[in-house]
C-alpha cells in the first residue's frame, strides 16, 4: 500500500509539473516575450527578385519605374523613339513595337476583390525583331498610367483575353501580347510604357486612347 501511495504522489507531481509547463508566461515585471520574426519571403532559387512582366505587373507610385533587372542600371540600352497609341516605335538595331486592336469594356466579374463595373481598356502590342540577334522577351514589363498625377492603371486579366509577351524571338519573326488595364473612361493623359528587357530602352506610347 505504501508503494502505490508513493507512485501515485510522484505521478501526481509529474503531471502536475507538465501542466505548470503549458501554462503562459507571467506577464509584468520580470517577464520578457522572444520577439516574433516573419522574415520577408524571398524567391525560389533561380528565380528573379524584380517584376516578371505580364498584365499582373503593377507599380507602386506614380509615374514610370525602370526594372532593376540586376544589372544596376549600368548597362547602356538600345535606344528608342516614343510613340503614339495605334503607332509603331523603332529602336536603333531594328527592332519595333507597335500597339493596336484598341476595344474597352467594364468588368461583370462577381465577388470578392472583383472591381464589377470598372471600365477597362484592351488592347495588342506587336513587336518585330528587325535585329540581327535573338530578341528576348522573357521579362516584359507594361505599365500603364493615367491622369494629371499619372496613377497606376491596375492590371486586368481575369475575364478577358490576355496574353503575356513570352519567350525569345528570331531575326526577321513577331510576337503578339494582349494586355488590359482597368482606366476610367474619362481619363486623360493615357501612357503606356514598354521595358522590354535589359538591352533595350522602356518605349512609351501616349495620346488619346482609340
């Protein structure tokens, strides 16, 4: 008998202490609480830290932001004339880049985050390897703004038809991307800017959209 009181004391006490060891700390005086850490989250291995290009690219401020594509902004780009919406810019090795295939519409997706009702403006850019290189567009980036502070026009691409500019392009070949931006049909001042890659210069088309 004495035995099973001992073991039935210790028990006791042991599970006692483990509960005593769920408890939270004492907050007060004397008390102190780790910090919690959420580390920023960084890409895969291999992947790139800036912008991938594609209607899912929004910028954060007003204006025009040129891509850190890694290179510190040293490297000279080929350079490139503006141009206007429905027009074709030409850069100095031959490439050129055109917009066209205008058409607006307003957004009829439901739910949540969904912008029902907001006017968006779609649109094709064209651009032709006129070079004598391989032009890559694996990381086109367009960015559209509008209005006298130039405000980020947010990208749509969920219920309509877009496509990114992807891949590398041959001497002599094209490639088509569709892209849409949601604009109030009342802005003004529309721009469109196209950074291409890291060896070509941003071209930025402007005007009245068609």
């Amino acid at each position: 008998m004495a035995a099973a009181a001992l073991i039935a004391a210790l028990t006791s006490c042991s599970n006692a202490a483990a509960v005593a060891n769920l408890q939270p700390a004492p907050q007060g005086a004397g008390a102190s609480a780790a910090p919690f850490d959420d580390p920023k989250p960084r890409p895969e291995a291999g992947e790139s830290e800036g912008p991938i290009g594609g209607p899912a690219y929004e910028p954060k401020k007003p204006g025009f932001v040129m891509v850190n594509r890694g290179d510190g902004g040293k490297q000279k780009r080929i350079a490139v004339s503006a141009a206007r919406f429905n027009g074709e810019a030409k850069y100095d090795d031959g490439v050129t880049v055109s917009t066209g295939g205008f058409s607006e519409g307003a957004v009829t997706e439901e739910g949540a985050g969904a912008m029902t009702g907001a006017t968006y403006v779609l649109f094709t850019v064209k651009v032709r390897n006129g070079s004598e290189r391989t032009l890559d567009l694996s990381a086109v980036v367009p960015t559209m703004v509008y209005g006298p502070d130039q405000v980020p026009a947010a990208p749509l691409y969920t219920g309509v038809q877009v496509a990114d500019l992807v891949g590398k392009v041959a001497a002599g070949a094209s490639a088509e991307g569709r892209y849409a931006f949601m604009v109030p049909a009342d802005a003004t001042k529309t721009a469109l800017n196209l950074d291409l890659n890291g060896t070509h210069a941003p071209t930025t088309f402007t005007g009245d959209l068609p």
